[in-house]
C-alpha cells in the first residue's frame, strides 16, 4: 500500500508541476514520495518500479499536449531515458541513505539528476526539453539562481527542497535543516535580484495572424498579401520600435523575396522600428528570419534545430545578431541552452524569437525561452503560431502574454527593460551539472569503500578502550 500511495502522490505532483496545470509550487516536493520510499526498508525492485511508473505518468501532460500532432515516437525515447534515470537516481539515493553519511545523502539525489538530466540534454535531438527546472518559470524568485549556474542549479534546487522533506519524515532532521536553509538562501537570492533596477525600456510588439498562416497552399500573392497586411498594423503600433512576426508566417519562393518583404521595409524605415519575420522557402526548404532594420539593411537568420523529422531544413550556424544587443533565435533553437548562450555571449540585452507551437503546448515551450533569459540576462520578445505571445524582462517576470490560437490578428506589445547581458552563467557555462557529476561521483566512491570487507570488519570489531596488558602464564 505504502508503494502505491507514494507512486500515485509522485505521479499526480509531476503532472500538476510540469504540465498543463501549471501549479509551480509542487515541483518543490515533486520527488519527495518516492525518496521517502527509498529511505525505508523495501525491496529494491519496488522502489525502482514505483519510481519509473510515477514519473512516466508525470509525463502524461505530453500526450494532452501533442496527440495527434506528433508521432508517439518523436518524444519517447527522451521520456524512457529520463524516467530510467530517474527510477536509477531514487534507487541511488537510497544505497545512499544506508552506507552514506547524512550530508551525502541530502546531496547525493540533487546532485546525480541534475547531472543526468544535462547529459540526457547534451544528446537529445530536443535539447533540454522536459527539464525539471522549466516547472517553476512561473515563480521568478525560484529560478534566480540560472543567472549563476544555468537552469540545472534550479533542477538542483528543486530537488534539494523535495529531499530535505523526505529526510526529515526519515528522522533526518540535521540534514534537512541544512537543505531547508540552502533553499532559504536561494530565493532570498532570489528576491534580492527581482528587486534590481532593469535597463532603459524598449517598446516591443508581437503580430501573430493565425488564419493566414492556416490558409490553403502558399503563393506569391497570398505572400504578399500577408505581408501587406503585418506592414498595416505596423503602422499602427505608435512607438514600438521592436516587432516579431511568427515563425514561417511568410512562405514565400526565392524569386518572390523582394517584392513579398517590401511593404515591411518600408514601415521599417518609416517608423523607424525594427521588423524581424518569420519565413519559410520551400526549394531547398529553409526555415530564416529575416531582420529588416530601420536603416534600409537586412539580416539574414537560419533556425539551427529543426524539429526532425518534419523539418527537413537546412540548419543554419550563424549567432543570430541583428543589431547593437539585438539577436534572434527561431522556436526549438531556444531549447538549446548551449547555442543560445554562444549567442548571448556577444552582449545581447533582448533576444527576439519568432515560433510555431502545437496550441496545448503554449506556455510549456514558451517558458524555456524565459529561462534562456534568465540564464543569460537578456529580456524575451516572443511571437507564435498556435501558442502564446509573450514579453518578459530579464528576470523571467511576463510583462505581457496573449493566446494566438484563435482566430484574426493578434497584437501584443509592451515596454520591456533591456537586459543587462552576458551573466555569470554566460561566461563559465555548464561547470555546475560537470561539478555535480564530479560530487555524485565522490559519494558512490565512499560508499563503495564503505561496502568493502575491510571496511565493515573495522565498523564490527570496536577498538579497545584502554591499555593492553600483557598475560604470563
């Protein structure tokens, strides 16, 4: 019963946590049912299947979210390597909790997921989708510490406050003090960095227009008429200097380029505002954003991750810099913490990414780009397709969010505090999951030498407590 109950707690925690319920604050406990579970005396066998079976059905939001959009086979192969992995952690921690000392086994979890789930993302084709760390996006003083380490600190944050709760229903009490107050220390953190002053305010907006993108089979024409119709609206936004057109929102040929992006560098340089639009070209297919700024010129951006395999574009290798602290990123290149930062790296202070969602899915995929934000210290102009288009500062706050799932055009636009740029974590990069693999590490060595004969027989026989005197017979 008791594996049953903790299984079922586990498993609605994560649901609630990372899908579409959106109820951050229990991804703060998410994994403490199952480490209490490890913590006690059942067969090895139980804890790892109670494990597995509720962390695959935290996962169950995926389905919500992309049934009948994607094959089944696009995602699970990075849901069974994370709930191994996870399953291997819990079971882990519990070895722990038995050979260790109390310190190692506070740390010993945190410390091993946020390393697996790094390297899972090192491999995945969709980056670091899935993390643990997106969960709380929503509670900005909780990811505060991405500025520092990246979003793996906040995985092992999250993890550190879920087993400081299961060591002290273990009667771990001096362990989860410490784990309760390194928390502590982390949103005061936290707290203390939401209250920095951000930089000038920019007046940004999104332009999403849902039912041409849905319309029949692209032409020249209905090209240039979408087209047409984003240049109208800009001339209607006032002082926004900054506009995101969608993902693909233009498809267009080749040959038609000049003649479908005209009437936007026109209202680029008439109003002095900087026009960045999705496009897509089908021969050979290209998936680019191109960046028509107010002085007549044009920068050229290529997605780098397509989703595979229904995008069979040719990934591009550029950074994706507009203009003075401007860049660009397109959709799934957000899901790459390592290629965001490269680009980060050169002093971007707001980050303009146009997108295509699977309309369910909106705030998921979107709160990874503010995580990016976060990590590297540059503020979040967002734009698309069936999902959400949001603005946010550099510290993860949404300044501005609308749907773009139904029907018409859909304007968003706000005044957003440029970022500060390139932080901690931009510069020294993912030295904290490799340190946390370094600890993991560490730990099992003990506990190995603790298993070892030698070391149990020392534990055994107790040293004698006085002088040795000698016996005649």
């Amino acid at each position: 019963m008791r594996v049953i109950l903790a299984g079922a707690l586990g498993a609605v925690l994560f649901n609630l946590s990372q899908g579409l319920a959106d109820a951050w604050a229990l991804a703060w406990f998410a994994p403490a049912p199952l480490l209490w579970l490890a913590y006690g005396n059942l067969p090895r066998s139980q804890v790892l299947t109670a494990s597995a079976v509720a962390f695959v059905a935290g996962q169950a939001y995926l389905v919500q979210c992309y049934w009948g959009r994607l094959p089944p086979l696009i995602l699970a192969p990075l849901v069974i390597a994370m709930t191994a992995a996870f399953a291997a952690a819990v079971l882990f921690a519990g070895l722990i909790f038995r050979r260790g000392t109390s310190w190692e086994t506070l740390f010993v979890f945190p410390a091993l997921w946020a390393a697996l789930e790094y390297l899972i993302s090192r491999v995945s084709p969709h980056g670091s989708y899935g993390a643990m760390a997106y969960a709380t996006v929503s509670f900005p003083a909780g990811i505060q510490l991405a500025s520092l380490l990246g979003s793996s600190a906040v995985t092992f944050l999250l993890c550190l406050s879920a087993n400081s709760i299961a060591l002290m229903a273990r009667q771990r009490r001096s362990a989860a003090c410490l784990g309760a107050i390194l928390c502590a220390a982390a949103l005061i953190f936290g707290f203390i960095r939401l209250a920095q002053p951000g930089g000038p305010p920019v007046e940004v907006a999104a332009l999403v227009d849902i039912d041409a993108h849905r319309a029949g089979p692209p032409t020249a024409k209905s090209a240039e008429a979408t087209a047409a119709a984003y240049a109208a609206h800009i001339g209607t936004l006032g002082d926004a200097r900054v506009v995101v057109i969608p993902e693909g929102a233009l498809r267009m040929q080749d040959a038609d380029q000049g003649q479908v992006l005209q009437p936007l560098v026109n209202q680029a340089k008439s109003h002095g505002v900087l026009v960045l639009a999705g496009t897509f070209m089908p021969a050979p297919e290209r998936n680019r954003a191109f960046a028509l700024l107010p002085d007549g010129t044009m920068r050229i951006y290529t997605k780098r991750h397509p989703l595979l395999p229904f995008e069979q574009t040719v990934p591009g290798h550029d950074p994706g810099l507009v203009s003075e602290g401007y860049a660009t990123q397109i959709c799934k290149d957000m899901d790459f913490a390592g290629t965001v930062r490269e680009t980060a790296a050169y002093g971007v202070r707001l980050m303009i990414v146009p997108a295509d969602d699977f309309v369910r899915d909106g705030w998921i995929h979107g709160r990874i780009a503010i995580m990016r934000g976060v990590e590297n210290g540059f503020a979040v102009l967002r734009a698309a397709f069936d999902g959400l288009a949001t603005i946010s500062d550099a510290h993860g706050r949404v300044l501005a969010r609308a749907s773009t799932t139904g029907a018409g055009m859909v304007t968003l636009k706000a005044a957003v505090p440029l970022g500060p740029g390139p932080t901690l974590y931009t510069r020294i990069g993912d030295v904290f999951p490799w340190l946390c693999a370094l600890l993991t590490s560490f730990i099992a060595l003990q506990a190995i030498r603790s298993a070892s004969p030698q070391s149990q027989r020392q534990r055994r026989v107790p040293a004698p407590s006085g002088p040795v005197r000698s016996i005649r017979r």
